[in-house]
C-alpha cells in the first residue's frame, strides 16, 4: 500500500511548488460527499474540488453520460468537426441565461479562459479596451486574469508587468469598513481623474467574492453598476464561476439581485468535475467577432459537454435549487451557536464565516483534516471558512461533517 507522505516525496520532486497542496492527502476514491485516501481513510468532503462538484463525486447519472460518450467518440474538435453534445448544452444554457432576450454560448476549458473571452468579446462588441474590476475578486492566474484579479499575493507578485487599462475600485465588505457608497464614490473618482468611461468596455464582478472571502455583491451596488453601464455603453460581466449552477439557491447567483448581466463566465460545477468552462452573452455582443477570433482546440470537449448536459439533468431532477438553501439554512444555524464565528454570510449553499486571524484558520482546517473534513480557507487575510459541499449530499453526513468542524474549532 502507497504511503501519503511517499507518494508526496515523489510529488515535490516531480512538480514545481508554485502549484500548492491544501493538504497532503492523497485521494484514491470518492462517492458523493465521501473522499477515501490511498492508505483507506475515510474524509467528509467540505470542499467540492473548490466548487466544483456541486452534484457529488461520481454521481452515476453523469458517468453513465460520459461512457456513452466515449463509445461514440472522445475528440474530434469543434472547430474542425463539429458535434451535437457542444450545440445541445448551448441550447440548455441559452435558455436559462439570466437575462431577457437571444443568447449564445460558446466553450472553453477553464474559467480564466472563460474570463479572457468574455474580455475579448467585451472589447470586439465595443472597440474599447478598459476593463474594471473590484479589490479582493479572483478571476484566474493567467496574465489577463491575474491582472483582473483584487491580490497581489501571491498572484501578482513575481510576474512582472500586467496588462494595462485594468482598473480596480473598492468592493463593499461592511466589516472592513467599505460601504457601496464608498465603492461608487472610487468609480466616480476613478473616471474623474484616470479614465474617461467611454474607453472602459466591460467591468466584471463576481455576485459573490470567491477566493476573496464569499462576501455578497449587495443588490443596490449591482443595479447601479447596471445603470452606469447602460448610462456609457460598458459591457457588465458576471463571473459566475465559482457561484454558478444551484450553488447559491440559483441557477446563477446574480439572479439574487434582479440585474441582468451582458456576458456571464461559467465553469467548475458546470460539468461536474470534467474540465469545461463557457462563456454566455447577449447574442449580438457575442457576434461581434469574426469568425476564428474565439475558440479553443479542447474547448466544449465532448465529454465534457456530456457531463454537462447531465449535470443540468441532475439539477433539475434532484431539486438542488432548493437542496442549496436548505443546506445554507442548515448551515446559519450552525453557526449561530459557535461563539467563535464572526460574520456569518453567503447564498444558499455558499456560505462562510470569518474566525480571529488567517492563522487560527490555518489551525482549524488542519485539525478538521486529522479529525477526516475537508475544510477550505479564504479570503482577503485568510480569517474565512468557506463551505462547498456538494448539493448531493446526504443529511447524515452532512450533520457528521459540522460535528468534525465543531470539534476542531474547540480545539
């Protein structure tokens, strides 16, 4: 039998530590909620694969989907020979967009990609080239997406120059002391003196703040972000990455607010754990490239969009919608009763909480993962613990997993 701490040796000699580890476990099997090591260790999963599987580890509807797939083909390219499973979920996802008119959907393979178009399409539709996002957003580690991204460390800071006409205004986090009037107030400043708006084509804002510490995009700084943009032609893009597919209670977490975005960048629980990630816009400001500016060789795989399909299936079959608020309900009163969280919040399912400092959390997630949860940490100053089960997961274990955390925050 492998070892953890062998198999890590052979790890930190092949791979470069600019990749980390959350923990040095290594995985052998999964089902739903449930992860076992390869030395036989039973984990409860708090994680998701980081959001990613918001219907469970292997669930048997989504794999029967790919090994139907994978008999008929793997790969053929969309852009060389097109297929059905690329075309059908663009469809699915058209129709549930969270805004009023056309819409088309084209694919990628991961969320920056995802966010590089949606900033490509954004520029062609308007012939501009600013871009504006918030402090503390995550958008990706690509060039483009750490320059977007609200942290320096440690996503900037070796990398040199970033590319330029991004800009950065405050979001509003009410216990750091920033109000939505302070951050409309820095968009006011920010086309005063830097920038002229009718050079800016798209500001970009996740309706809930991922790797930044799940804090909610109030709703009155959403509409008024809408109303600048249809005041001076700028594109509004939702990065739904991280909140998309039921995680929130909705579809897609902007729906909390009423506001319709232009463009919305979507991945990780998509396709359930096979790589995929899509860009859905308002279908004339996505026809506003020309044929071979976008596209991507494994972009839409066809495994993928199968998974997908049957994600979207599992969704509506298995009432996740209404699984997510319940966990999150499930959740606050959890919480309520722990005098060490600060700052209870989030959406539906996608929920955290703040504790004293990054590094009393570093201890918590530790001791959580010897007592077998997997817990994740965020946030600006690494204080927040953040929740991703999946949606699919069952009530006992559920209630086993906020046992183990108990646990560990009293120790």
């Amino acid at each position: 039998m492998s070892l953890n701490s062998d198999l890590m040796t052979r790890r930190l000699a092949a791979i470069p530590r600019g990749v980390a580890n959350g923990t040095s476990v290594f995985s052998a099997r999964a089902l739903n909620a449930e992860v076992w090591d390869i030395e036989g260790r039973r984990y409860i999963d708090f994680a998701g694969g980081i959001a990613v599987l918001n219907t469970g580890h292997c669930h048997p509807h989504i794999l029967a989907a790919v090994e139907k797939q994978l008999h008929a083909f793997h790969h053929t390219c969309f852009q060389v020979l097109p297929y059905e499973p690329y075309v059908a979920l663009a469809e699915r996802l058209n129709a549930i967009a969270p805004f009023k008119g056309a819409a088309k959907t084209i694919f990628f393979n991961t969320g920056a990609e995802a966010v590089e178009n949606a900033v490509k399409v954004a520029r062609a539709a308007t012939g501009r080239s600013g871009v504006i996002a918030f402090s503390g957003a995550f958008h990706g580690r690509t060039i483009m997406t750490s320059a977007l991204t609200g942290k320096v460390m440690p996503y900037k800071k070796q990398f040199g120059l970033m590319p330029g006409e991004i800009w950065h205004v405050p979001f509003p986090v009410e216990h750091y002391g920033v109000t939505v009037t302070d951050s409309l107030k820095a968009l006011d400043t920010l086309f005063r003196v830097d920038i002229d708006p009718s050079r800016i084509a798209a500001i970009i804002i996740e309706p809930v703040q991922g790797e930044g510490g799940f804090h909610v995009a109030p709703p009155e700084l959403l509409v008024a972000l809408r109303k600048l943009c249809d005041a001076h032609g700028i594109k509004l893009i939702a990065d739904e990455v991280q909140t998309g597919f039921a995680r929130t209670g909705k579809m897609f977490a902007i729906e909390h607010s009423g506001v319709e975005p232009d463009l919305v960048t979507v991945a990780k629980s998509l396709s359930g754990g096979f790589p995929l990630s899509g860009l859905i816009g308002r279908a004339d400001i996505m026809d506003a490239v020309d044929p071979g500016g976008l596209g991507s060789t494994f972009g839409g795989s066809p495994l993928s969009c199968a998974a997908a399909l049957a994600v979207l299936d599992v969704i509506e079959n298995e009432q996740l919608l209404m699984r997510a608020t319940q966990l999150g309900e499930k959740m606050r009163a959890r919480f309520a009763g722990w005098p060490e969280a600060r700052n209870i919040r989030g959406l539906g399912a996608m929920m955290a909480f703040d504790v004293a400092d990054g590094e009393m959390a570093k201890r918590i997630t530790g001791r959580a993962l010897e007592l077998g949860l997997i817990q994740l940490s965020c946030g600006v100053y690494g204080e927040t613990l953040r929740f991703l089960m999946p949606l699919t997961i069952s009530d006992s274990v559920f209630d086993e997993g906020m046992d183990l955390l108990a646990q560990a925050l009293q120790a």
